[in-house]
C-alpha cells in the first residue's frame, strides 16, 4: 500500500527500510532453492557455476541431467527413440520407478490420512467432544515429535507386525505422518461452519449421510482438498521414515536421491530438485486457490 501523504520523513524512512528488510529475508529464503534451477543445466558434471556459465554461454549449458534421468538404468539407452525406448524406459527407468513408487505411496497415504484426518476433525470441531485438546494434542503430535523418533518408533513396531519393508506398511507411515496436515485444515473451515445448516436439514427430514454430503461436504471442500495436498507433499518428500520402514522395493524418489548425494553425485539430482520446486509451486498455488475459494464460501472474502 502507498503512503498516505501526510506521512513523516521519519515514517517513510521506516517504511522502505521495512521493505528493503523484508526483500533481504525473501532472498535469503529463495536464494538456496532459486539456485539449483541454473544449475541443473550445467554442462559439466559439476555443482558450481563454470566460467561458460558465468558468461552465459551457450555450451555451458545442457539439458543432458534431465535426458539422464530417463536412460539412467535402462537396458538399451542407444536405441532410436520409439515406442520400444519408451517402454524400456518406463520398465527399467530408475528414476521412472522410483517417481512411480512416490506416485503410489503417496496417493493411497493421501486418501487414507484424508479419510482418517477428515473423520478427527468433524469430531473433533463439536462442543460435547469430551477431552478436546488432549486428543487434538495426540492426533498432531507427528508434526511435532522429531522425525527421526517417529520413524525409529515405526521402525520397531512394524518389524513386530510383519509391515516392515512393505508398501502397506510405508503407506499407513506416510497417513500417519499426513493426518495432522488434514486436522489443522479442516478444522480451520469448519470455524466457520454454520452448525444450524446441519439442524435444518435434519428438520427437513435429511439423515446424517445426506446431511454430510450435501451440506457439510460442498462447504469444508476446499479445507479437505487443502489438506490433502499437504498430507500428499508431506509423504512424496519424506525421507527418514522410508530409510527406516522401507525396503530395498519401496525406493522413492526422495530416498534416490539421498542415494546418489552418498553414493554418486550428480546433477541429475538438482535435475529432480528443479522438477520438484516447480512441482511444490503448482500445488501451493492450488492450495491458495482452495483457501480463497473457502473464505468466499464462508462469507469472509468478497466474491
């Protein structure tokens, strides 16, 4: 917002200093991400910029890293890009399969914490729950229990059951991990919910599934599918608890990376880490869009 006119030297002076602090906080927290963007097209197996580079030359530059993570683990990379390249790549790809291990792991730890995290919060948000804020308390606490407590614990409780090393196993983690992500969205939508919509319908002869879904639903959507992006990014980069639940099978892409920084480093990996910015960004603008969509269905926001 501009300055009012009658603004002292001594306002105006803070004003763009405040401004000038804040573009120094801004840089300094997108400075680590921006950087690996140019620096994935390097031309040469390096992580720093090379003197082509610094003089924007065009053979310092390379989509090589990107190519590589295609035929990286292919049985016949030579071959003329066709129809039995593709399917090569898809079969025997590792960085194709371990996206697709994400993909999965995290579609099925999405709809299960959705579920689950959607259920807590609806019970979570009426008066007559008794002992509120312990089970609240309870149900966040992977958010603020440190990671490598939560995945040791896991570790040694799925290895009694027989869900160590397993898909099912990594899925219930990674819903565990995500539930919390859910509660805190939904139940931030339905502060705003109009308890006596869910009485008339009631009134009006509805029973509490349709209740649910044609009332409730329509209005705590866009809190639910916030949610659930939050539970799907907490699971597609989380690390540690696959380290310790996950077997030789369940490579993602987060552990593949941990693997090359420790084994081979590459490129390659700020290749991903540039897909995945990008990737982070299109879900955080959806997650804006669903919170704004909200406060207009709520009646907080101006249509």
């Amino acid at each position: 917002m501009a300055l009012p006119a009658y603004a002292s030297p001594l306002e105006r002076a803070w004003h763009y200093t405040y401004l000038v602090l804040c573009g120094l906080i801004f840089f300094f927290l997108i400075a680590p991400i921006v950087v690996i963007i140019p620096l994935s097209f390097n031309a040469q197996p390096y992580f720093t910029f090379t003197k082509e580079m610094l003089n924007f030359n065009p053979a310092g530059y390379s989509s090589r890293w990107y190519d590589l993570l295609l035929t990286f683990g292919m049985q016949e990379p030579q071959l003329e890009r066709g129809w039995s390249w593709w399917m090569d790549a898809w079969q025997h790809s590792t960085w194709i399969g371990v996206a697709k291990n994400s993909l999965i792991i995290g579609f099925f730890a999405t709809i299960l914490a959705t579920s689950l995290g959607t259920l807590a919060a609806l019970g979570l948000s009426r008066p007559e729950m008794p002992y509120r804020r312990a089970i609240m308390a309870v149900l966040i606490s992977p958010m603020i229990v440190p990671i490598i407590i939560t995945a040791t614990g896991l570790f040694f409780f799925y290895s009694k059951v027989g869900l160590a090393h397993t898909y099912p196993g990594i899925i219930m983690a990674h819903a565990t991990l995500g539930i919390p992500f859910v509660i805190i969205t939904v139940t931030a939508t339905l502060v705003g919910f109009d308890n006596s919509l869910s009485r008339a319908a009631a009134n009006m002869g509805a029973n509490p599934r349709t209740t649910f879904f044609k009332i409730i639903m329509p209005l705590i959507l866009p809190g639910v599918v916030s949610g659930a992006l939050f539970a799907f990014v907490s699971s597609f980069d989380e690390v540690v608890v696959v380290l310790f639940v996950g077997g030789y099978e369940q490579q993602t892409i987060p552990r593949q990376m941990w693997n090359g920084i420790r084994e081979q480093i590459s490129p390659a990996i700020l290749a991903v880490a540039t897909i995945l910015v990008f990737f982070s960004i299109a879900l955080l603008t959806t997650v804006e869009l669903l919170r704004r969509r909200s406060e207009r269905l709520r009646g907080m926001s101006p249509g």
